[in-house]
C-alpha cells in the first residue's frame, strides 16, 4: 500500500472522529492536524500569547506540572483539564487530553495528542462525587453540622470560600418591625488555601439588600463582579471587604429552605482571580438547597 493511499485513509479517519488531534513541536509550537471536534470551540493563544493561558487559572500550576513530567519522561499523558472557551474570558469547558511523544529522525521529541469534549462527563462524576460527600448531611445532628458538610463537600474544586449564615428571622417571630432586613449569624466556612479568614460578626450584622431578596424570593442569585471588585452597594459593607481582600471575581447566594421557610443563606466564592461560577456550575453545586 502506497503513501499516498495510507495518508487519505488516514485523513478521512480524523475528519470522521470526535476528538481534535493535534501535535506539538519540540519549540512547543501547537498545531491542529484534523478540524471540527471540540477544537473549533476554544480559545486559540496569539502569537503574544502561550497555549497555557487557555488553562483554567485554577489547573494551571499542576497541569504544568504534569506536562513537564511527560516531557522529561518521555511518557504519555492523559488527563481532563479546563480550556478557554473561544470568545469569553471567563467560560471554560473540561477537555480530557491524550499525548504521546514521538520522537524523529534526529532524536527530537513532538507530542501527538488528542482532545475531547469531557464536560457532560466532568459532570456526571463530579455530581457523584457531590452526592457521595453529602450522603452524611440528612444524618446530621443539627443545621450547623450540615452546613460544615456542606461547605467541605465544594472547596476548593467547585468554590474557594463558603460561608453560611443562619438567618434571624424577625419579621416571622414578631421581633423586627417589617422592612427591617433580615439579620444573620456566621455559621459554619470553607475557605480554600491562602485566603483571608473571614472577620467576626458584630451581634446586631445585617445582610445586605441583595441577600435580603434571596431570602424573601428563595431564589439563588449569582453576582459576577467587575475587575476592580465588588461595588459598594448591595451588599454589607463588611462583604465587600472581605471580597476585595480576598479578590473575589463572583458570588452566588443560595437560599436554605427548610418546610417553606428560609432558615440560613449560603454564599459560595470565586477568588484570586479565579473565573466566577456560572449557572451550569451552580447546578452541579446542587443549587436547590430546599429540605
């Protein structure tokens, strides 16, 4: 069999599959050998820019660790890490990555490799893993307990701060005149290496007025915060120190809904630049925190 022949069979076979396939120079210059796949949807690096910066901010550091490993070894890699999505700064899909290094004619080694659509994949484990961390919730001996499972079961590979307040509600126990918002006390928090600890409460700590219309509509909000940091209003002022502090880039508030009535407020941080969570992440959290 020919040359020629073997190499249409051989491009005929990668524009039929899925996967993008893909080589790397020895310069570690990155080329797309078959079109379509899951390459056609992410970001391409610039010529100023390094095909590391389409990593997620938060898999960065162990991924090069694990690329340069392959390429000291000599060995394959296969692996799912999240890639830039093409067009948004802050959108990233979970892409499961195969290489394998070859080498030529003059002992140079090129890594051939393939990559994948792995996010419905991403999912369904992590949703598993989710419901397996929070199998000891309905046993919990009281409210504090589960919010403490809950917070571990999300930091840091969903979130990188978790804090739950318990509302005191006053408007329903006829000690708050209506109108008044909502007070909370800190109860149990998650916080992903290298942040700020959270401060203390002062005994008469308010929530915020977009916490507030969390807690009366039960519904989930998710604030997406502008470079510089959150603004000044909406939230308590102690928040918004705390979150500039901590560089936070977003924060989803979830109601806790016990028999109809909002008992604690769940607010779940990204941080130190790490992109905010989006809808689709809220949901695989287990967002519906009624009980």
């Amino acid at each position: 069999m020919n040359q020629e022949r073997l190499l249409r069979r051989y491009q005929a076979l990668m524009g039929a599959v899925p996967q993008s396939v893909w080589v790397m120079s020895p310069g570690g210059i990155v080329t797309v050998l078959s079109g379509g796949g899951i390459a056609e949807k992410l970001w391409t690096p610039g010529a100023d820019t390094s095909w590391m910066d389409a990593v997620h901010p938060k898999d960065r550091d162990w991924f090069q660790r694990a690329w340069r490993r392959a390429t000291r070894q000599r060995s394959p890699l296969d692996t799912i890490v999240r890639v830039r999505v093409d067009g948004a700064v802050d959108r990233f899909r979970h892409v499961k990555i195969i290489a394998a290094p070859v080498v030529d004619e003059d002992g140079e080694v090129e890594f051939v490799g393939t990559a994948t659509d792995a996010e419905e994949h991403w999912r369904g484990r992590m949703r598993e893993k989710l419901l397996a961390r929070m199998a000891a919730v309905p046993a919990a001996r009281d409210l504090s307990e589960a919010f403490l499972t809950t917070a571990a079961a999300v930091v840091p590979e969903l979130a990188d701060a978790v804090a739950i307040f318990r509302v005191v509600d006053g408007v329903e126990a006829g000690v708050r005149p209506s109108g008044v918002p909502a007070a909370a006390s800190q109860e149990r928090v998650g916080l992903a290496p290298g942040l700020p600890s959270l401060p203390p409460l002062d005994a008469d700590f308010v929530l915020g007025p977009v916490a507030q219309r969390a807690i009366e509509s039960q519904e989930a909000r998710l604030l997406v915060f502008p470079p510089d940091g959150p603004p000044g209003d909406g939230l308590s002022d102690v928040s918004v120190r705390w979150l500039r502090e901590a560089g936070a880039t977003g924060v989803a508030l979830v109601p806790v809904v016990v028999d109809g009535r909002t008992v604690a407020l769940a607010t779940i941080a990204t941080c130190r630049g790490n992109p905010p969570r989006t809808r689709q992440t809220s949901r695989c959290c287990g967002t519906s925190s009624s009980r």
